[in-house]
C-alpha cells in the first residue's frame, strides 16, 4: 500500500511539472534548485557556428560487420527495416522483399532502389561535434542500426 501511494505521489508530481512547463537546467549545481519554463532553458543554450572543416565521410567508416555474420550494415537496415522480407543468401546478398521510405512516404521494391541515411547525416553530425570523438565513436554512430533508414532516392 505505502508503494501505490507513494508511485501515485511520484506519478502526480511529475504530471504538475510537465502542465506547468517548469524544468531545471543541468546547469544548477547539485545544492540549488532553478526553475524556468522550457522556452528559457531552451534560449539558455549555448550557440556556437557550425564548422565543417576537415570533414571527410571516410572519416566515419561506415558498412562494417558489426556482428561478424557477413552482413554489413547496410544489409542488417535493409533485413531490419523490410515491410515484405526479402531471401539472403550465404554471402547475404538480398534479393526480392518490400521497404517503406518515410522521407517520401513510397514503398520500394528493390534494394537497390534504396539509400540507407542516417537521422542526423554525418556532414552534420561532424558539424555539431562529432570532429571531437575518436575513429571508433564515429564508427560506432556510422553503423547503428537505431539511427538508419532506408530512402528511395
């Protein structure tokens, strides 16, 4: 009994907070307590120009076999993301099945009717901060699965 009251107390907290639209920065320190409505803490962040300098796509080495079972990266979005499954043979080579594009809302029948992209696109990604990680972070955000679609062209 204590805990439903006390998962009810929690769940009615957090559902006044998120009806008055306060929230508090990251930037408090851990004593202090601010409150401000989302628009403010959204202004409050720091803003600085994009640079693209040194950006090469190689530098984010992307359709690696992450798994070891012969199917790279794009393969494994492809199998994952297939509304209609297609066969794969040993060398996992794809052939028939159905994909869903929801950049333009078009299925697609063949897989080479089809880009992979990532949900933030690497130029921009290298752009926003990713100049700063090391080969293997970029690897690691180049080949995963949760951040890749399949686009007609």
């Amino acid at each position: 009994m204590r805990l439903h009251i006390r998962s009810t107390v929690l769940m009615l907290a957090a559902t006044i907070a998120a009806l008055t639209g306060t929230v508090a920065p990251a930037s408090a320190a851990p004593s202090q307590t601010v409150t401000t409505t989302l628009r403010e803490a959204i202004d409050a962040l720091p803003m600085a120009a994009e640079d693209r300098t040194g950006y090469e796509r190689t530098a984010f080495k992307h359709w690696v076999d992450a798994d070891a079972d012969g199917c790279n990266t794009r393969a494994e979005v492809l199998l994952a993301e297939a509304i209609e499954p297609p066969t794969v043979n040993g060398r996992c080579i794809i052939s028939g099945g159905i994909w869903h594009s929801y950049h333009d809302n078009t299925d697609v029948e063949t897989a080479r009717g089809l880009d992979i992209d990532h949900m933030v696109p690497l130029a921009e990604a290298w752009d926003s901060g990713t100049s700063n990680w090391s080969a293997q972070e970029r690897q690691d955000y180049a080949n995963d699965l949760g951040d890749t679609s399949p686009s007609s062209r």
